[in-house]
C-alpha cells in the first residue's frame, strides 16, 4: 500500500471525504467487481454479434423468433405491440449500422443498442481505474438515469403502437 493509501485509510476522517467527492477506495475493488465487468463484457460482445447474425424482421417485430422464441402473444391476442416488440428487430438493425430503420422500427431498440455498445469500453476503463462497481450503482445520478430510461421506455412504446396501428398499418402483419 502506498504512503498516500495509508494515510487514508489510517484516518476514518479522510475515508468519509474519499467517499464524498467519489474518489474510489482501492480497498473497495474487488475480484467480484473484475468479473462483474468481464461478465458485462462478454454478455455486451455477444449481444451485439447474434444482433449482427439476425435478419432484422421487415414487419418490425418477430426478429427473436429467429433464436426460437415464441411470438408475442400480447400482441397476438390483442393486436397492440407490447413494451418490448420489436426491440430485437430495432436492434439487429442497429447492429448492421441501419440506424434509420431501428429508430424507426423502435426507438428504444437503437438506445439499448448504444448502451450495450458503449458498455464495452466503459467496461474496460473500470476495470483499468480499479473503480468498484458500487461507485457506479450508488451514484446519485444513477437512479435519475435509470428512471429517465424507464420514461423513455415507456414513450417508445406508445410511439410503437402509434406506429403499428396507424402509421404503418399495411406493413405490420401478424
């Protein structure tokens, strides 16, 4: 342990203000917190390379049959998309750099797609920084963006069904 490390964790005082200004404790980073990131990695990596293997459905829904999934039977039994159809569809076209269509078929399909993307490198610069998982899911800002997503899940899905029943009624068959 360093000087500085030392004089740190020696004082509960200094630990209290580490804390506060959010500069990660090394103590804190742990190996959970190195899998956690590979792990997040990995799950991101191959998200993104079946996206890339899938053909985006042309009726806007349906791409995750293709990994043997059943159809949505929300939407089968009432005729109006659920929260999640065509993220898959918005996603794969996301994934071939269509970002047109997936805004189109689903806009919250291109925002996972950016997050997932994004989740890489971040990832690896975490895991570089030695910052500890918990100073990302305790951040105060962590929640406001996790609602917002919440939100804006939320007003894609109204935008889907707006766009399933009326604007591009004759494309969308089921």
């Amino acid at each position: 342990m360093t000087e500085i490390h030392k004089t740190i964790s020696e004082d509960p005082a200094r630990i209290e203000e580490c804390h506060r200004f959010a500069v990660p404790d090394l103590r804190d980073y742990s190996l959970y917190d190195q899998i956690g990131y590979l792990t997040l990695i990995l799950l991101a990596g191959a998200s993104l390379i079946i996206a890339r293997i899938l053909q985006p459905s042309s009726r806007g829904v349906g791409t995750h049959e293709q990994l043997g999934l059943p159809p949505c039977p929300f939407l089968h039994l009432t005729g109006i998309p659920c929260p999640s159809c065509g993220l898959t569809t918005s996603f794969a076209h996301a994934a071939r750099l269509d970002f047109s269509l997936s805004l189109i078929t689903q806009p919250f399909g291109l925002i996972v797609f950016c997050l997932t993307t994004i989740a890489i490198p971040l990832s690896i610069y975490f895991i570089r920084r030695r910052i500890p998982w918990s100073e990302i899911t305790y951040a105060r800002s962590f929640d406001r963006m996790i609602y917002m997503l919440i939100v804006v899940y939320i007003l894609c899905w109204f935008y889907k069904i707006i766009a399933m029943k009326w604007l591009f009624a004759g494309s969308y068959s089921l």
